[in-house]
C-alpha cells in the first residue's frame, strides 16, 4: 500500500539531485521493522533520516 507520506520524502529526495535507486535506498536505510513483519513492508520510516542520508549523498 503506498503512503504518501512516503511519497513526498521520495520527491523531496529527488529534488534533491537523487536517482531513483539512490532514493530508494535511502528511504530503505533508514526503515525499521524491527518484528520482521510482511505485512509492515518498509517498515517505520525515519524521515528526518532519509532526508539527511540523501543530502549526503547528493553533496547537500
């Protein structure tokens, strides 16, 4: 199911200058799912996280 909160973070991250897998993976990074459950997908994601790891990795 997609959020869309998720979905701002994924544009923000690629207005950013970040690629679409370079985006990926930094939401990925940052999830938690710490019950390993399927049902959860991603997991919690940390925004704030996702943010700064693709300003690194943008050079922002």
């Amino acid at each position: 199911m997609r959020n869309p909160i998720i979905d701002c973070w994924a544009a923000l991250l690629h207005h950013q200058g970040l690629s679409p897998d370079a985006v990926m993976k930094s939401i990925r990074d940052s999830a938690a799912n710490p019950g390993n459950l399927a049902k959860l997908g991603l997991g919690n994601v940390d925004a704030a996280a996702a943010v700064k790891s693709g300003a690194a990795a943008s050079g922002n």
